[in-house]
C-alpha cells in the first residue's frame, strides 16, 4: 500500500496483537518420542537453529515447492527450512527474486519501482525488526522515539497545490476541503464494525456526503471558492485511489474499509534500496533453492484419496512432484490465470473471493530535473484541475486524458541523496493506458502538464523513469483492496489451503500465501512476510502433530 498522509495522521490506531501464525506455533509432541529414535540412527544432528520442531524425519523428507520467489516466497522457505525442512525448491517465473519488491536506478539515483515504505516500523513489523538486524536502516529510522509514534503513517507533508490555470493556490481557500474530506474518510472506516452496507462503495458514500456539506456548510462561500474546494476534493479521491490501488473509489467496500490495519512508528525508507531486505533473506537459504526463469503452467492437486502427491508443470513442460505447494502469485495473476493453473478448478467459494477482491494498479514516474522549481521545505506538489468540481476520480476520456489521473508529485528527500527527484503517482485503467505509451511520451505529456500548472513554459525534465505494473505478465497489476461487496470472510477464503475442510484426501496439498492472503496487512510487505510465515508454521504445525503412521506410506 501507498502511505500517503496527510489522509492519516490524524486517526489513531490500536495497538497491533501478534499475528495469529505467532500463536500456533506448534510444540514437540509427544506422540513423536518414537518415531525420533526411529529416524535418529540415519539423520545426524538437528537441523540448523529449529526453534520448532523435535527431530524427526517426516518433514525433512516432505517435498515442499514454492510457486514464486517474492518476499511471501522466500519468507515461508527460510522458516521451513530452519525448520529443518530439506526438499524445499522455489520456482520463479522471471530471472530475478524479490517480486515487487524492485529497486531501480535514475541516472544514480536508487528509486523504488515497486515497495518504498516500511509501514509501521516497530517492534511488531517483521520487515522493521529483519531490516534492523541486517543493518539496512538509517539512525533516525532506529530511534525508539520514531517507533512509538502512532500517526497511521507519517507526520502531515509539507504540500503545493498548483491548478489547471497555471496558479498557485492558496493554503486556506483549500483547507476546508481537506479536513472535511479527512472527516469522511475516517467516518467511512467506521461502517465496518457497523452490521450492513448502507452505500455501495467507498465512493459513492463519499460523493453524496460532499456534495451535502458543500451545500450545507459552504452556502455562505463564493461560488468560485466553492468550486475549488470540491475540485481539491476530487485531487484527494485521486490520492485514495494510489493508496489503495483502485481505478476509482467506486469499486472500495464501504462495509470493509477498516479491515485494513496500521501499526505504530513513523514509515521509513531503505536508504541502499528494498531489495538489500530480499538478498540478505537470500542469503541464509542454500545455495540452488532457487530455480529462475521457471513459470509454473498448472498444479494439479485432487480431491481423491488414492492420490498422495501434487503435479506441478512448468510452462517448458517440466513435472515436478509434491507433497504440499505453496502458491505465491500476486493476486491479479490469479484473477487473470486461475482456469488453467488448477486441476481440478478451485472450490466455488474460492474462487468467488479471488474474482470479488480487488487488486488495482497504482504506477510510478520518476521525473528528474537539473534543478528544482518547487521550495527546498516542499514534500508533495498537488495538481488541482479547476474542471472538476463534480467530484471525480475517473477521467472521461482515457486515452486523450489519462494525464488527469496523476493527482500530483512526491519530492525525494533527503536531496543531498536525491537531487532533484520528484515521483509522480497514478492509479486504474489511466495508469494502465500509461503502460502502453513510449517513454517519450510519457515525457512530454509530464511536461506539458507542469509547464501549465506552474505557469512556467520552459520547465524541462532532464530523464523519467516509470513502473509499469499492469502490463508484468507476473503482477498484473500493484496490489490488493477489498473491491465492492467484499468481507474479511473472502480473505479467509484467499488462504485457506486445498483440499478444503472436511475433505478426506490428503490434508495441505496447496497452500496459499501472498500479499493480498493478509487478514488485516493485505497490500504490504510485512503483510506478505506474515503469511509466508504462516504457511510454513502451518506445515511445520502438521508434521508436529500428526503421527506415524498417519505419514504416507512411501515415506517408509
Ligand atoms: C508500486 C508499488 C508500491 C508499493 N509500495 C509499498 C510500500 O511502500 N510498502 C509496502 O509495505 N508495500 C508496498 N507495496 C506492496 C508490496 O510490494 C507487496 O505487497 C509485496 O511485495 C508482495 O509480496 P508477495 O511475495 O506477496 O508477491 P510478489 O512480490 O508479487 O511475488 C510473487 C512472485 O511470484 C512470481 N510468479 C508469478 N507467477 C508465477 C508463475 N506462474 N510461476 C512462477 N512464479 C510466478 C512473480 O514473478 C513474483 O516474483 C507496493 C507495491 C507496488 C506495486
Ligand atoms: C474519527 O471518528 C471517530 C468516531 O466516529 C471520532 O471519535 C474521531 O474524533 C474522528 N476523528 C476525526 C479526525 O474526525
Ligand atoms: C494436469 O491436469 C490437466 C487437466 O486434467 C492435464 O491436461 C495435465 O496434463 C496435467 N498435468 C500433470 C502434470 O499431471
Ligand atoms: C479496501 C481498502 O484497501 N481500503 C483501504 C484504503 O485505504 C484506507 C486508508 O486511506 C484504509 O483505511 C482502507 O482500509
């Protein structure tokens, strides 16, 4: 998820409880002693720092693969292998690890393509106590001051607002708008522990409560001013769509929009790049876990007894077999291939859930200059487009228009580190037609619009650099939401493994993590580390407690 905000400081959060995975960490059984002093005479010695399991065989002998080598991937292989689990294998599609977790380069400069923030950093984040460990975080990140903080992201930044008539806007014409936006949008999180779904979306809930205020509230206001406000409102609803990667707020679940939960601590960044997080994680697996540039094609799991293992085949026609797969795709890859990577299909209500959640695309462009045209104290730059008045977040022509979508920039700091870099910010099918067009393009519709909006006709950017997360045949898109008419019960139905409940076959043949699997970090990477860790703690959990005999039998 992008953290921006201002949207959130000003709401509070509980104090986060540790993840429910925590909490089923599995004891040693007893059940176990046994079979310990059968399968010790052959397996020397406890595996590497296993926390978890008594030494016995069954699960050293379990074949685990792992479909995708993002950070859910590589979290869930790490824990089993600990565990001492020893036929462990990632398949990755592409030739690299990491997933969406990307760091680029601008002429020197690092930039994120994909993951920025550590959101929350404290001692309950996963990725902040693992960046910690591994020296990866500035001094200021490190400060418990920083940790405890509780502002639902970052401290307000400090913003420009410029309009479509080439205009610097006043910082107190606009400031109602704002806060009564704010006001909404907190209210909106608040229908979730109310029962039923008064407004359909995020969106229309937020449309009709504007337009009532304004009428109310601003009747004493210019006509002009007015209007203004309300365009501002439609640049805010552009920002809620980034955040949480939507083409429009429409499509958000107004009952679920406080599923999502934040933690304590001021977000941070990594200064040496993101992707210093996946190569250290890399860097404790053995050598060769990996295999890149190995799509999976299908898996083929069953819902008869007789058959004890999975099939999984690879795009160039290689089979592999498996007691347990644990499939990491993004969510949007999903959406786009479950017909053909499943056999049998997934159970309706599965796959009801994938098709009812939403996964959305939220683009970055990197626009560099030789020097900068906003103040040094400056932190974000909004574009307001003095035509939309109507309460917009949804251009109504893409292609002669997406440029409308972008609701502003970011400026990257510190600038003795960045220059002089701004990251612009686009959602939905806007930022999808984005994708298509050459960068070239893409450069001169970002300079047309900043020369308009600044007034300034010979503002020129030195280079771009953009994301392009819709068209990554492995993505498809940024990240999850909950889309209209969802529940947390479609996220309990995300993870939960093949064959489902009450089926006699053989228990944990595929298992899902991800992302978008997350009860309540859905769109993060702590989120997506979480569930890595859960699924192996749920397969280290079934050999802990299951006992000999129920082990298949070509174990023995
Ligand atoms: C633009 C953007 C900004 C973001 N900003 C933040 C942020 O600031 N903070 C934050 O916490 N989160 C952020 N996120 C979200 C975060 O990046 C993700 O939630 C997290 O990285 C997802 O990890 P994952 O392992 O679930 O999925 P992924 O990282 O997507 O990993 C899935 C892997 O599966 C592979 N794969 C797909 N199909 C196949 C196949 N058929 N066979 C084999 N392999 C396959 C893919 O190549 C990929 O490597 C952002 C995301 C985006 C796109
Ligand atoms: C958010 O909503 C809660 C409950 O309705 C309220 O107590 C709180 O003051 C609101 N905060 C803001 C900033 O409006
Ligand atoms: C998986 O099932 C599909 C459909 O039944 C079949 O076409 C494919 O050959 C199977 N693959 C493997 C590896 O069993
Ligand atoms: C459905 C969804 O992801 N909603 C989130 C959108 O972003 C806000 C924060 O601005 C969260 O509170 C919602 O949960």
């Amino acid at each position: 998820m992008l953290w921006m905000v201002d949207l959130k400081h000003l709401f509070t959060c509980t104090f986060w409880l540790i993840s429910k995975a925590e909490e089923k960490k599995s004891k040693p059984s007893c059940v176990y002693r046994g079979f310990f002093f059968f399968f010790s005479s052959t397996e020397k010695g406890r595996s590497c720092g296993s926390p978890l399991l008594p030494d016995m065989g069954g699960h050293r002998d379990a074949k685990v693969v792992i479909i995708g080598c993002g950070i859910a991937g590589i979290a869930a292989a790490q824990k089993l292998v600990k565990a001492g689990f020893h036929h462990v294998r990632i398949l990755e599609a592409t030739g690299r690890s990491g997933g969406r977790i990307k760091t680029g380069r601008i002429g020197d400069k690092i930039v994120e393509i994909g993951a920025n923030w550590i959101h929350g950093p404290c001692e309950e984040n996963p990725v902040f106590c693992l960046a910690r460990q591994y020296g990866l975080l500035d001094p200021e990140a490190l400060k418990p001051e920083n940790q405890a903080l509780d502002v639902g992201g970052h401290l307000p930044w400090v913003p420009r607002f410029f309009s479509s008539s080439g205009r610097e806007l006043n910082a107190e014409d606009i400031l109602p708008a704002q806060k009564l936006f704010l006001e909404l949008i907190n209210e909106s999180s608040d229908f979730q522990s109310q029962r039923g779904e008064p407004w359909p979306s995020v969106g229309d809930f937020l449309r009709a409560q504007v337009q009532q205020h304004a009428a109310e509230k601003w009747k004493d206001v210019d006509e002009a001013t007015r209007s203004l406000r309300l365009c501002v409102i439609s640049n805010m609803l552009k920002v809620e769509c980034c955040v949480n990667g939507t083409h429009t707020m429409d499509e958000v679940s107004m009952g679920a929009f406080g599923v999502y939960k934040t933690l304590p601590g001021l977000d941070c960044t990594f200064p040496g790049g993101y992707e210093g997080l996946t190569q250290n994680l890399m860097a404790e697996l053995p050598a060769g876990l990996v295999t890149y540039n190995k799509p999976v094609r299908c898996v083929n799991w069953t819902s008869a007894k007789s058959a004890e293992t999975v099939m999984v085949e690879c795009d160039d026609g290689q089979k592999l077999v498996a007691d347990h797969v644990i499939v990491t795709v993004p969510l949007g890859y999903l959406k786009k291939h479950h017909s053909t990577m499943f056999h049998p299909p997934l159970p309706l209500h599965k796959l009801h859930s994938v098709q009812r959640l939403g996964f959305g695309t939220n683009n970055k462009i990197f626009v560099e200059f030789d020097s900068p045209w906003w103040d040094a104290d400056c932190e974000v730059i909004f574009f307001v487009w003095e035509d939309e008045d109507a309460v917009v977040d949804q251009v109504p022509d893409v292609q002669s228009s997406w440029i409308k979508k972008l609701f502003g920039f970011t400026v990257l700091k510190p600038t003795e580190r960045y220059g002089h870099l701004l990251c612009g910010w686009i959602s939905g099918h806007e930022s999808e037609y984005m994708e298509t067009l050459s960068e070239q393009q893409v450069t001169d519709a970002i300079t047309q619009l900043i020369r308009r909006f600044t007034g300034n006709p010979i503002i020129t950017p030195r280079r771009i650099l953009r994301s392009q997360w819709f068209h990554d045949p492995w993505t498809c898109g940024s990240y999850s939401n909950l889309g209209k008419g969802c529940s947390e019960q479609d996220l309990d139905n995300l993870m939960e493994p093949l064959p489902p409940k009450g089926s006699k076959s053989q228990p944990l043949q595929v298992l899902f993590a991800g992302e978008a699997t997350h009860h309540c970090y859905f769109s993060t990477v702590h989120g997506a580390v979480l569930t890595g860790w859960r699924e192996a703690d749920r397969l280290i959990s079934h050999y802990s407690l299951i006992t000999p005999s129920e082990f298949p039998k070509s174990k023995f």
